[in-house]
C-alpha cells in the first residue's frame, strides 16, 4: 500500500477538481501516463488509438492524471476493524478484481491510491464516487455482520463509504 496521502476536501476548500471536470479537449490527446486518449470526443483506453488517427494526437494531460498530481479523489472508502488484517489478502483481491472491471468499463474510473491512514483504518481512494460505494456495498455483501455507511457527496466533498467489521 502506498504511503502517499490524498485528501479530503474540508467544507469551503477549494477542488482542484472542479476545474478539470468539465473541460473537454477539442482535439485528439494521448496521455502516456494514464495510458489513455481523448479521442471522438471521449476518453478510452491507449488500446483504442485509431491507426489513422496517429498523426492528429498531442500530448497532453487527462483529468485523471490531473486528479493524481493533485492528489484528489471523487470518492474514498474506509476499512476499519480487526477484520481486515485478518482477511487482507481476500479484500484486496476483491478491491483489484473490482478496479479491472471498473477499468475495462470506463479507463477514467478506478483505484487511484489504497493507504494505511491509521492502524485500524485503510483509505480506498477512487477516481470516481459510485467506485467507492460500489467496493463499500460488495464487502458488506460478501462478508456479513459489518456496518456500512455511506455519506453522500455534498458540494465539493467526496462521497465517503465506512465499512467497519472486527473479528467475532
């Protein structure tokens, strides 16, 4: 797990974010760092570069990276409990499978940091906010008797998803 901290967005502080939400290129991008292209007016994976499209790409930068470089996120799951630690290697193949799936759906949704924040706390940090609810909702399907709560974005904030569970 990384120990790069991302942050959360206090009531009135500026989003980086919200300056690069909206804004759509209006011309073919390669991003080589999130080995993604903008291109017919979307972003998709690198995969996806049209061969006769090659000579039209500029380098630039997609929200994604923007979002990583600021160290930003839509939304953020807490892991809290003894549970974890006894069940990490299940849990973080369940984060991985999930991030892949979300991946292959939409290359601008995914995991974008997992860190320790405290001894009895894993932050799941993801790009995009129904990412985060999404992980909170299948731990608490997969391993009952957890408590889940989920606080809804407001503003600028992040949707932010606990899921709690110590060992019986």
């Amino acid at each position: 797990m990384s120990q790069q901290n991302f942050q959360h967005h206090d009531e009135g502080r500026h989003d980086p974010n919200k300056d690069h939400k909206d804004k759509s290129p209006h011309r073919n991008i390669v991003d080589i760092d999130a080995e993604m292209i903008y291109q017919e007016k979307h972003w998709q994976p690198l995969s996806e570069l049209r061969p006769d499209l090659v000579d039209s790409f500029k380098e630039g930068t997609s929200p994604l990276t923007q979002m990583l470089e600021d160290q930003t996120c839509e939304g953020v799951l807490h892991i809290k409990g003894s549970f974890f630690e006894a069940h990490k290697q299940e849990i973080m193949g369940s984060i991985r499978h999930s991030d892949d799936m979300a991946r292959e759906r939409d290359p601008m949704n995914r995991v974008v940091n997992i860190v320790r924040l405290d001894e009895m706390d894993i932050g799941v940090f993801t790009s995009k906010n129904q990412l985060a609810v999404t992980l909170g909702k299948k731990l608490d399907s997969a391993y009952k008797g957890g408590d889940l709560n989920i606080t809804w974005s407001k503003g600028d904030r992040e949707v932010e998803v606990v899921w709690t569970k110590d060992l019986d």
